[in-house]
C-alpha cells in the first residue's frame, strides 16, 4: 500500500510540472506568432511558475472533497477554481506591467482580474484532468484488488479442498459410515453420507470470491464439525455463539474453514481427551467479530501473530484475502485462551444482506 502510494505522488508531479511545462511551450509559440520582445519569455516563465505552485493546493483539497456528495463536491470545485484563477490572473497581470512593461501600471486595479475567465478555463481544465486522472486510477486500483482478491480466494479453496480432501480425511470418514452400517445403525450412516456429501457440495460450488451471509457459512462449519464428530465422537465438543441479527451479516465465503481446521488439528487430535472448539459472532459498532476459539495446548503469540513460521492451515491465506477483500479495514488477531487454547479473532466490516423487501 505505501508503495502503491508513493507511485501515486510521484506520478502526480510528473504529470503535473509537464502540464505546465506543456502551456509554458504553447503559450511561447503563440509568442513567436505575435512577434513579442524576449522580455515576454520571462513573463510567461514566471506566469507558469505561479500556476504551478497556485495549483498545488487544488491537490489536497480535492482530496478532501473526493468522498463528499456531488453537488457539493462540484460546487466546490467550482469555487476554488475562481478563486485560484483570479489569484493567479492578478499576479500574471502584475507580471506583465512590471516586467514587460517595465512598470506601465493600468488606471484601473480591476484590470489585474480583467483575464479571469481565461484563467478559469485553465483552472477548470486542471481540475478535470486531476479528477479523471485520480478516477482512472481509483479503477485500476479496485480492479488490481478484485484480481487479487480472486487470486487468494481460488487459492484458498484450492488449500481447502487439498487439506479437506485428501485420501486420509475421506478415509477416516468413509471408514466411520462403514462403522455405522455394520453396527447396523444405517440412519446414521444415511445422515452421515448426506451430510458428506452437502459439505463437498458447499465446498465445490460455492465461489470463495463471493461473500455470503453468516448463516451459510455456520451450516457449512456444522457439516464439517458434524463429520469429525464421528472420528472424535465425545472428545470432540463444539459451540455456537452467534448475536441475534448476524446471521445476515456477509463473510467472505469458506472464511471460518481453515480456522476450524486448525483448532481440530491443534487442539482436538492431539490431545487425549480432545477439546472443545467455541465459534463466536457479534456486531461491534459497525463491524463484525468473529471468533473461533478452542482449549487446547495454544501456541507462542507476539504482537497477535504467531512466532513462528507454523501458524497453522490456511491461516496467512486467511490474513492475505482479508487485505485483499477489505484492503487496511479489518483485523486478525491470535489471542490466549483462558485458561488454555487459542483464540483467533476477525473483525470485518459489518454488512446485511438485503433483503428481497428491500430490493422492491
């Protein structure tokens, strides 16, 4: 991001000072056409001199006023536009008077501001060249961020259908549905196949790049959980805490997968007695926190991040789509359990999904 902003304010300049370098080469042209005395060449040198430091604070405040409304942000624009062309015709007539004319001053002082609308025009005209400009590269930029975020999401589905389908996880599952038919416990073999088989649906279809609501990605987290159950059965314990209203709150989907998987991994199988995994959700102002949360061993924690290189499946992937998806507007913090364990914690933008009333 800082990178990407220092190639911002150096393409700024650039094209800035050639702006006026390009006016200062017309407007001498049209000099030699007019037949003026060389004095006129220091007159127009020191007229794009003040333009282009004139037009510099026209930079910061249209920064200012780029998220405003439109009609203020126009009417704004507008303003500073006459201002800064009066401003700057005053001192190109002084220039002129004192220099070319070798200090013949007009009768009157509004004669300073007599070329004002020419000015203007050239105010006007660097005003919508910045604001195309920034606007061009507002599109690049979010569009540089979708490819990325597209990237990082097909690879996190890619990670997840590596770990989730790999022939040890399939073995272990198959392996438990065989369990149940030959114990004759046939419905549960059906429900455990059903819910199989719901999962890698969910896994395979749906896109990662999309986000959908809480709801869809706690059924999926219940399909995943429901399987392990039956390798872990008791050792296994496993909570849901969502806050009434974020069911309808968007996440990026398969978000919760990899945290799951790491608590199952970390704090269920390798401990005898298993562990208890917490999957939490409630609104903080106007963001969403997640939480997955389990008891089990945890792991040495600097600055909220792991220490070491071993964060754990699919955690970094997690990080680098939150940046891609919500750029600095999120958080992912490890924290201790109490009195054991790990927490991981996610805090996102909070956004509903609309419903159909709302679309009518």
């Amino acid at each position: 991001m800082y990178k990407a902003f220092e190639d911002r304010n150096r393409q700024f300049w650039i094209v800035h000072t050639l702006g006026w370098l390009g006016f200062t080469i017309v407007n001498y042209l049209n000099s030699l056409v007019l037949e003026t005395r060389d004095a006129y060449l220091v007159v127009l040198a020191l007229d794009s001199y003040i333009g282009w430091l004139i037009t510099i604070p026209l930079r910061y405040a249209y920064q200012k006023v780029w998220h405003w409304e439109p009609w203020k942000m126009v009417l704004t624009v507008l303003t500073l536009a006459i201002v800064t062309a009066a401003i700057w015709t005053a001192v190109r007539n002084f220039n002129y008077w004192e220099i070319y004319r070798h200090g013949a001053r007009p009768d009157d002082w509004l004669k300073y501001v007599r070329d004002t609308p020419f000015a203007f025009y050239v105010m006007l005209s660097w005003s919508g060249l910045y604001f195309g400009i920034k606007y061009y590269q507002t599109l690049q930029l979010e569009k540089q961020k979708l490819l990325t975020a597209m990237n990082k999401a097909h690879e996190a589905q890619l990670k997840m259908l590596r770990y989730q389908l790999n022939p040890h996880f399939l073995f272990n599952t198959l392996n438990a549905i065989s369990t149940l038919v030959l114990i004759n416990e046939s419905d549960t073999a059906n429900k455990m196949v059903t819910r199989l088989s719901d999962f890698l649906r969910y896994s395979l279809y749906k896109d990662p790049i999309n986000k959908v609501p809480l709801e869809q990605e706690v059924y999926a987290a219940r399909l995943y959980l429901e399987i392990e159950k039956v390798r872990f059965s008791e050792r296994l314990s496993v909570v849901f805490d969502l806050e009434e209203g974020t069911e309808q709150a968007l996440v990026p989907s398969l978000i919760l997968q990899p945290l799951i998987e790491n608590a199952i991994k970390y704090a269920v199988a390798s401990q005898i007695d298993g562990g208890k995994i917490a999957i939490t959700a409630k609104k903080f102002g106007h963001d969403l926190l997640l939480e997955v949360a389990d008891n089990g061993p945890g792991m040495v924690i600097t600055d909220g991040l792991p220490k070491s290189n071993d964060s754990g499946v699919g955690l970094v992937n997690t990080k680098e789509r939150l940046s891609a998806l919500y750029d600095n507007n999120f958080a992912l913090v490890l924290t201790h359990n109490q009195p054991s364990g790990l927490k991981v914690n996610i805090r996102i933008p909070l956004q509903l999904e609309k419903t159909e009333q709302e679309h009518a």
